[in-house]
C-alpha cells in the first residue's frame, strides 16, 4: 500500500479520460486544499478539449506520467471518469510509480487504471472523484475517500442481507470495478488474474441484454470460475429492450451467471455510480464474510 497522506503533502488532480467544464472542480478543489490542507498540482488536461475528451490521448497521458514520475506527489486524483482512460493505459510507464508508490484515486473508467495498477502489486482506490467533492448527498463517500487516504479508514463495511447472497467467508486480493471496462480488458494487458480473489463489479447505463452478456463473457473466458467470492456493487439506470423484454433485473442475471460456483457472494454494496459511494483499496487483500444476519467486508 503506499504510504498514508499527511497534511501538507503534495497531490496531483488530472482528467485522464472525459472533459468538463473547469468550474464544475472548485469546490472539489477547495475541500482538498482549505479542509484537506494538501498542496495540489493541476494537471493541463483539466483546461484541455479535444473531441469528447479532456485533451489529446497524448496530452492526458503526460499529465498522469509526470504525476507517477514525481517523488513528491503522494497520490493523483481523477477529476471525472467518462471515456477515454482506455485509450492511453498502455503507453504508461510505472517506473516511477513503483519506486516511490501513491494513490489513485478514481473509478468508472478509471477502472483500467487501477487494473493496471492492481497487476503491478500497488494498490489504489476506487473511490469518489474531485468533480463531486462537495455534493451534500455525497459527503460520506467523500469521507470514505478522506479516511482511507489519510490512515482512518474503517475496520470494516457492513451491508444489508440481499435475498440472491451466498454464504461463506473468503480471503483474497479485491480487484475489478466497472464491469464493462473489466469485460473490455479481457485479452488486453490490463486482463486481471481472477483466480483466488475476491471480484467487485458495478456498472451504469448498460441494458439488460449487455450485462448478460458480459456476464457470460467472463464466465466463458473462465474468469468467474476460481474466484474466492464477489461483491456485488450498484447496477444504476440499466434500461430494458420494450420490444424484447429481459424478464430478469441485474442481481438475478448475476446470479445466475455464477450459479455453477459455490464461493460467497455479497449483493447491494454501497458502490458504483450511486450517491452513497464508499471506497474501496483495488489490490488490497480483505475478508469477506457473508452470513444469514449480515454480509462485510473486513479490512
């Protein structure tokens, strides 16, 4: 894990994959230095444009390099996800990165990121962005983002029974995020090793038809099978096909991708494109008891 932040430290706020509008930040700025007392480094891309995304591939990769290269930099920051952490993830050099480790702090399509990072042995954050720092209905996430980067972060999560969990407990490396970007990595560089850990999903604006696709797409690539169990994050806005109706909802796809295993399985964790948002350390390894009374996971 790299090493807990300080106040005073330096960290590194950049927009490695969609634009914005550089207002939308100030508040998330703010927090990070007048409550967070930490000096921030603003990379380029947060005033670039370049088609939908927050300046050339070229451009946003550079922010993030210089960011990895820089022994003072304690953790970087993705202002905002979208699109576009796909396109310069493999032109990333962690040289740097590995001698002097940091967070990073993201999640949607920053999810490669973190892959990238996970397959290096550093672990990261999935976790609430700057752009959403200040958002009353999101302070807790916020918190949850704040804890973990300064060394208060919480023994455990406990979660509501969901009638689909499945009993058990686990120990193993948690890995994954959203479920497209981890679908879409399945043969590229950024292809995690499931085997033994323990997998988190979440996904947005997907239609029923496409989770189920993906689902059988990692069950095929025998990426579900040798898991130590699965966290089961928020599927926010699925749309369903009125002309071909699904019949399912996203936790019984799920469940039923799975169905052939008997590792734990915990449903309905507070994460993904939701205003409750707790963060989460890719790459960290961690307990997962799921009981008839309770699901957690311990830190």
């Amino acid at each position: 894990m790299p090493p807990f932040l300080r106040p005073g430290d330096t960290v590194g706020v950049v927009a490695p994959a969609s634009w914005f509008p550089y207002e939308e930040l100030t508040e998330g700025l703010r927090i990070l230095r007048d409550d967070w007392h930490l000096n921030v480094i603003e990379g380029d891309s947060l005033h670039a444009i370049d088609g939908p995304f927050a300046g050339s591939d070229d451009l946003r990769r550079a922010d993030l390099q210089r960011l990895f290269d820089n022994p003072d930099v304690r953790a970087v920051l993705a202002a905002r996800g979208g699109y576009g952490c796909y396109r310069l993830v493999d032109g990333l050099d962690l040289t740097g990165i590995r001698a002097s480790p940091k967070w990073l702090v993201g999640f949607s399509d920053v999810t490669v990121l973190l892959s990238l990072l996970q397959k290096n042995d550093i672990v990261s954050l999935h976790g609430l962005m700057p752009r959403q720092f200040g958002d009353p209905d999101r302070f807790a996430s916020q918190e949850s983002v704040r804890q973990w980067l300064f060394g208060e972060a919480p023994t455990h999560y406990g979660v509501a029974v969901h009638p689909f969990n499945r009993l058990g407990r686990a120990e193993g490396q948690l890995v994954g995020g959203n479920l497209t970007l981890l679908v879409n990595s399945v043969g590229t560089p950024t292809d995690l090793d499931f085997g033994g850990k323990i997998l988190f999903i979440e996904d947005i604006d997907e239609t029923l038809f496409s989770l189920d696709r993906m689902m059988t797409q990692l069950r095929r690539a025998g990426h579900l099978r040798d898991l130590a169990g699965l966290v089961v994050g928020q599927f926010t806005d699925m749309r369903t096909n009125s002309s071909l109706p699904f019949n399912k909802d996203s936790a019984e796809i799920i469940a039923d991708a799975v169905a052939d295993y008997s590792y734990p399985i915990l449903f309905d964790f507070p994460a993904g494109h939701v205003a409750h948002n707790l963060a989460l350390p890719i790459g960290k390894s961690v307990e997962l008891v799921v009981q008839k009374t309770k699901g957690q996971i311990n830190f």
